[in-house]
C-alpha cells in the first residue's frame, strides 16, 4: 500500500510541476480518491499544499 501511494504521489508530483492541469484533474488521473485525500497526502510528504507549490515554483520561473 506504501509503494503504491508512493507512485501515486511521484506521478501527481510531476503532473503539478510539468503540466497546468487543475489539482482536481490531477488528484484523479494518478488514482487518489478525491481532491482532499491527495491534498493531505502532498502536504505531509512535501510540506505545502499542492496549490502552493505550484505558485512557488511559477514564481521562481518568472525570476529566472
């Protein structure tokens, strides 16, 4: 069950940094069962919320 949230959330991961799908989309097209659970899930593994990361890492593009 660990290795398969693992992928999961490698898969969203690369999804959120390399695509500009909604959060939603990519909660569901990597296997997580709704939007709050990989969420959750994101926040404890990388310690922000999926949206926030996403905005940080757009922010640091610009300043390049």
């Amino acid at each position: 069950m660990t290795y398969l949230s693992q992928l999961r959330l490698q898969n969203a991961y690369d999804l959120l940094t390399n695509s500009d799908l909604p959060i939603s989309t990519i909660a569901d097209q990597t296997g997580f069962p709704n939007e709050k659970s990989f969420r959750q899930r994101f926040t404890k593994t990388y310690g922000q919320r999926p949206s926030a990361y996403r905005q940080n890492l757009q922010r640091s593009k610009i300043d390049r």
